[in-house]
C-alpha cells in the first residue's frame, strides 16, 4: 500500500482528503464522525460573528439524470457560540490527535480581531489557521470575505495581522469572484502565508420558480446571490489551481478545493500542484464513507503507477500546463470512426454539420448500409464528434504525425525577424 501521509506547510495529515469548511464540519460530533470514517483531516465551519442565519438556504441544479450537478447556498459562518465550538475543537484533537483539525476564521479587517481570534483558536490545540477570504454573500456586505479577498492590499494586510501572532500554519483562502486568482495568491504570500486554498465557491442564482416567480431559494419571497460549488465547478477550481502552482514567485504548497467528488478528481487536483484537497459537497450528497471509496482508488492508483507515496506525485502535471502561444500549431490530430462498433445515431454527423467543419459524410456499402466516414484531410481535430458520441471506442482520435513543432510566439518572432532583416 502507498503512503497516503501529507505534509502541507507542516500541517500533518494521514491521507490528502479533508473536509472543507461547511455544513459537514460545523460540529465536534460531525467531524468526529467524519474521522472515524477515515477522513484525514477537516477544516471546522468557519468561526467568527454575528451568530445568524437565514432559512432556506441551499438549491441544486441537476443535468442529464443526474443529480446535484452544481450546488448553491446562501448561508453563513457557523451560527453556533465561539465558545462552544472551541470546546468541541479540543475534545475532537484529543480523541483524534493524528488528525488534522484546521480552524477556519473571519472578522472584520482590523488588527486586534484577528490577533484575538487567533490566540483563541490555536489555545485549544488546532494544527493550522485558513482565513476565509471568500465567502461571497452575507459577511462580504459586511467588509469580510470576498469583499476582503477581490483586493490584494487586503488579504496581505490580514494576513500579517494573523501571521503576526499565530504560532501555527497560515492558509489563505482565496475567492474566485476575481479576474485573476495569481494576484491575491501573490498577495498572500507577501502577508506571510504559509499556504493557499482554492476555490471557495462562486457567484450564483440557481434559478428562478416559472410559477411563483420567486429565486430558488428564496427566503419570505426574496432571494439573494449565493455560492456555487459542486461538480459542475471542477473545471474551474482546476484551473485556478493550475494557474498559481505555475506561478514560481507563489511557491506555496496549495489545498485544492472545488467539485472534487471521486478520487479521480482528487488525483487531478494533486498533479495539477494541489498537496492535499478538501470535500463539501459530494458529502452532503452522499456521506461521510465516500471517503473510503476515495482512499482505495488512491491506493491502487498509486500501486498500479509503482508509485510510494502520494506526495511524490504532487505537481508532476504542471509543466504541461501552458499559454495558449506555447502550443504547438503543427500538432494534428483526426477523427476516425470504427464502424463495426458505431451504432448510426449520426450524432457526431449532426454536430459536425451543424456546428464543425463539416466533415463526415453520409455513405453506404455495397449492400445499402448505411455508414459514416470521416473525411481526415478536412478534419481539424476538435474532437466534437467523440464528445457527443453516446458509444464508447466508436470514435478515436488520432494523432497523425507532425512536422517540426512551431508555436505562436515562435511564429511571432520568426516574422519579427523577416521584417528587421527586410528594413536592414
């Protein structure tokens, strides 16, 4: 079996699965519950004021069947006393003392807040610190949350202010709701960070009631913008993930965060520059023990690959993630259709005359059969076609082979060349 142990900025965990801050860690009985199932680590439901919350709080989308696709709330922190949660914080490390219990925080931006919650917290024991910088409703009217998290002079002024007392390990998260992640990553790190989390969830209205008229949810006929995390977020969160581990001046290990749900996704999130990764939503949905689905997968992945240790594969996928001028033009590749397996639906005929480059033809055998053919020297290799296609192996893509590899950037320069060489 392969060493699931962690080590993100000298946090321990004894596997990368950990649960975000959210309805699944707003208690000690959760998230003891949550150990026992074998979760590594949890992020307890962000701790801070005012004690409130409103009721309803969360909507789901669901598409092709299934169910909870993307998933809203519009609740807050946790709406339980600080005192009590901080009890059940020390009796949970004590039960469980090889676990990773990270204290999730937001106040307001002043200095004397943060140094006071943070002496409190870390008073009971806790292994780390994540400043919540993203919630996007609520506490961001009130000057908390992504309302921090959008400037950059803030989540580095906060971030010093945490550093400036906490003895423990600093993890900022980070809010979506931005042009660019890198900026406040970067600004995170100049505050002190010792690591970054992302994403927490994004701007959302989940829909609208066609009868009522009401948004979904809605409180007393009024609805409200709210969060937006689910599997539906995945491509997203990978991303943003991506985009700061390739960063050099961000060099902060990372807790990836966002429509993670199997341990595929998780392994995503590692490769792409993530230590460890956090779990809300596909535990609301299914429970606690999906995380020993999790922890198998991960295990044979890793004995499959010949591979020790899950931290040995850490980022080992960010290289290959690039701008779009370091593409290669020269690269090819087609469709070609296997015609014993297709099953003449002509969806890929129908998507790549409509909306592609009109490429397939239409054709029938000797004995009138129909069958569908693509025509490769038309093909530009978007792949539309194997998307839409409902039978797996009926479609391939394949790689024709290349002549000398040619970038934009590189045919940038070359013309830059030609025309100084012309002036000359």
């Amino acid at each position: 079996m392969a060493d699931l142990r962690i080590n993100l900025a000298g946090i321990q965990s004894p596997n990368p699965f950990w649960l975000a801050s959210a309805p699944p860690t707003n208690s000690g009985y959760q998230v003891q519950r949550a150990f026992e199932a074998g979760w590594g680590g949890a992020v307890w439901k962000t701790l801070g004021d005012p004690i409130l919350n409103v009721s309803s709080r969360f909507a789901a989308i669901g598409f092709g069947g299934k169910k909870v696709a993307g998933f809203n709330n519009i609740e807050l922190i946790t709406d339980r006393p600080l005192e009590v949660n901080l009890k059940e914080m020390y009796e949970t490390k004590k039960k469980f003392p090889n676990h990773a219990i990270i204290a999730s925080l937001m106040v307001e931006p002043k200095q004397e807040k943060w140094h006071e919650i943070v002496k409190r917290v870390e008073d009971v024991g806790v292994d780390g610190l994540e400043l919540n910088f993203g919630c996007p409703h609520g506490m961001a009217e009130r000057g908390m949350g992504a309302a921090s998290g959008q400037v950059p002079e803030l989540v580095e002024k906060q971030t010093y202010w945490a550093k400036e007392v906490a003895k423990t390990p600093v993890i900022v998260k980070l809010t979506p709701n931005i042009t660019d992640i890198t900026v406040t990553a970067e600004a995170a790190v100049k505050g002190g960070a010792d690591a970054i989390s992302m994403i927490n969830t994004i701007n959302s209205l989940m829909g609208v009631d066609l009868d009522t008229w009401n948004t979904v949810p809605h409180v007393a006929g009024k609805g409200a913008h709210g969060g937006y995390c689910g599997p539906a977020v995945k491509p997203i969160a990978l991303n943003m993930v991506a985009e700061c581990a390739r960063k050099p001046y961000i060099g902060v290990p990372i807790s990836g965060i966002g429509g993670i749900s199997t341990w595929q996704d998780a392994v995503e999130f590692i490769l792409m520059g993530a230590t460890g990764v956090q779990v809300c939503t596909a535990a609301m949905h299914h429970g606690f023990r999906i995380v020993e689905d999790m922890i198998d997968g991960l295990n044979y992945y890793l004995d499959e690959k010949g591979i020790s240790s899950v931290q040995e594969i850490v980022g080992k996928a960010v290289e290959r993630y690039s701008d779009w001028g370091n593409l290669d033009l020269n690269y090819q590749v087609v469709a070609r259709i296997n015609t014993e397996t297709c099953i003449n639906c002509n969806k890929c005929h129908i998507a790549c005359e409509d909306t592609s480059h009109q490429c397939i033809d239409m054709l029938h055998d000797e004995s009138g059969k129909p069958f569908l053919r693509v025509r490769e020297e038309d093909c530009v290799g978007c792949n539309l076609c194997s998307i839409v296609c409902p039978v797996d192996g009926a479609i391939d893509m394949i790689e024709i082979p290349s002549t000398t590899p040619m970038t934009w950037n590189e045919r940038q320069s070359a013309l830059a060349t030609l025309e100084q060489n012309k002036v000359r």
